[in-house]
C-alpha cells in the first residue's frame, strides 16, 4: 500500500483488493495479519513511528555545547524520514478525521512523543539548562504539534531545497525558545532613567 500512496493515490481511494492485488498474496492471507486497510496504515505508521524514536533516542539536548546546531541535524534527519514517507503520513491525517482507528492511533502517537519532549524539558528545567519561567507542558505541546504540522506543510509546498532551512529555523525556534532558554530580562526598570510626568486626560468643552 505505501507504493500506491507515495505514487499519489489517495488512500480512500485504496481498496482492499487493491492491497491484496499489490501484494500479491491471497484475501486469506491477509485477513490472517490484518482485519481491514485501516489496520495496515496503522501498521505502517508505526513503523515508521519507531524509527522516528530511534532518532530521538540518539539525540541527546545534553551533550556537546552546539545544542542548537545538533538540533538542526536530528531534525534534518527527521525531516528526511518524513519525505520518505510522505505518502503514508498524508493518508494518516486524512484517515483520521473520519476512521476512529487512525484517529486513535494519531492521538496516541503525538501524545507519546508529547511526553518524551515534556520529559526532557523537565529534566533540563531542573538541573538549570532552561529557565524556570519554561511551562514545559505548553512548550512540548507547541514542538509536537505545531512542529508536526510545519514539517507536512512544508512537505507539500517544497521539493525538497528547503530543507535544510526549515531544520535550521525549527531548531532555533525550539532550543532558544525551549531547551536551551536564557533568563529572562530582569523587568525592575532602569533607575537611571527618568519618569515621564502622568498625563491627564480629561474632557475639553467644545465651543460654544
């Protein structure tokens, strides 16, 4: 099924006999390892989920000192991964706004990368290498998420030349906004600088 779906058919499109016909194995077979063609997206959504962890798994905020630039490359890595399998992560987002298998799937799958991302902040948090003001529930929300839809945006408008340019901006957006986030500026103002008088505002009579 991945072949016909990176060639460009739609999976609502994708029938049943199609996949069988493809794989060139029996309806008995078939229905021996899967119960419907949700059931083989599924599958093959998570497999590619696991080799998406596995490059989580390499990349480690905490290690070496060019955190954001290490950053651009886990991503650039991730970013290629999803190029490869651009047919199978369309057919996810469009199966799971109406076939609640997909859909449960795709809640599950973001939610667990969701807590990996919230993990590492927290420990980050704690030892001092991001700032205490970092919500890191929100903050692992808005990189899973909303990186997640910024990597099929662009998968769809870019042929590939941007990508090296969407990994750098993501990683820099992601580590001086969350992993590696300075202090804050301190708010107390300047002593140095005077205070403007308060300006009064009250309500003049016309003319008349």
């Amino acid at each position: 099924m991945e072949r016909l779906l990176t060639e460009g058919e739609p999976y609502s499109e994708i029938s049943v006999q199609r996949i069988i016909e493809e794989a060139g194995v029996s309806r008995a077979t078939f229905y021996a390892h899967f119960h419907d063609k949700s059931d083989v997206l599924v599958h093959l959504a998570d497999t590619l989920r696991e080799s998406l962890l596995e490059l989580a798994r390499k990349w480690d905020p905490g290690t070496g000192n060019d955190g954001v630039g290490r950053l651009a490359r886990f991503l650039t890595d991730v970013i290629a991964l999803y190029r490869a399998h651009q047919g199978v992560l369309g057919a996810v987002r469009e199966a799971a706004a109406y076939d609640s298998a997909v859909s449960d799937f795709y809640t599950a799958d973001l939610e667990g990368f969701d807590e990996v991302v919230r993990t590492t902040l927290l420990s980050r948090q704690v030892v001092g290498a991001t700032h205490a003001c970092l919500d890191v529930t929100v903050a692992s929300r808005i990189i899973v998420c909303g990186g997640n839809q910024a990597i099929a945006h662009h998968l769809r408008v870019d042929d590939g030349s941007g990508d090296a340019a969407l990994a750098r901006e993501l990683a820099a957006i992601w580590w001086y906004g969350a992993y590696g986030r300075p202090a804050a500026p301190d708010p107390s103002p300047d002593p140095k600088r005077r205070e403007r008088p308060p300006v009064s505002v009250s309500r003049t009579r016309g003319p008349g």
